[in-house]
C-alpha cells in the first residue's frame, strides 16, 4: 500500500503517456498553507479525494472545507481541477467519469 487510492496510479500513468507530467501529492490537512503554495507550481489537478472524505473522523475540523476552498481558488486562478468541488457537488464522481470517458486529453 502507498496511501494513494487504488486507480491513482493508473490514471497518473495515464497523463504521462498522454505526453503531460503528473506528480501523486498526498493532502495532508495539518500542512494546508504548505501544500497551497506547492500547488500553485501546478497547471492543473485530478483530484482523487471523495466529497466529505475530509470530514471523516480523525481528521483535522474544518479539513474538508479547507480543501475545498483551496480547489475552487484554482479554478478563479484558471487552473483546471478535475473535478472541482462543485462539480463534485451537482453530480455523483461516477456520473463524472462517465461523461468524460470519450474525452481527447
């Protein structure tokens, strides 16, 4: 085990044959203000954390909507972040896949 979900991988290894880098970056809620300013090297996320996956027990409160809040100043700044929290929001991430899967990128 590595700490990534199970298809992270894969689908990293999938931008990388595409031609795009792609780097697996473990958010660690205790170094937020850390991670935002290593994040903003980045052209853009694919996000691999379910809605409400911060907010589990263990976790630091208020993790989730800080998370949250980083992703949607991304996407103020133009960086693309698959898929947003608000993405994440209006349709369940399986709906998501699928209406993406024939996507060219």
């Amino acid at each position: 085990k590595h700490g990534f979900r199970y298809d992270a991988v894969p689908i990293a290894n999938g931008f990388i044959m595409a031609g795009a880098a792609c780097d697996l970056i473990q958010y660690e809620p205790e170094k937020h203000d850390e991670m935002m300013v290593t994040l903003e090297a980045y052209d853009g996320f694919f996000v691999r954390i379910n809605p409400g996956q911060l907010s589990n027990p263990g976790v630091p409160e208020g993790a989730q909507a800080k998370f949250d809040g980083m992703m949607r100043e991304f996407v103020k700044k133009g960086k693309p972040v698959w898929s947003s929290p608000d993405v994440q929001t209006q349709m369940g991430a399986k709906d998501a896949l699928v209406k993406m899967n024939h996507m060219d990128c």
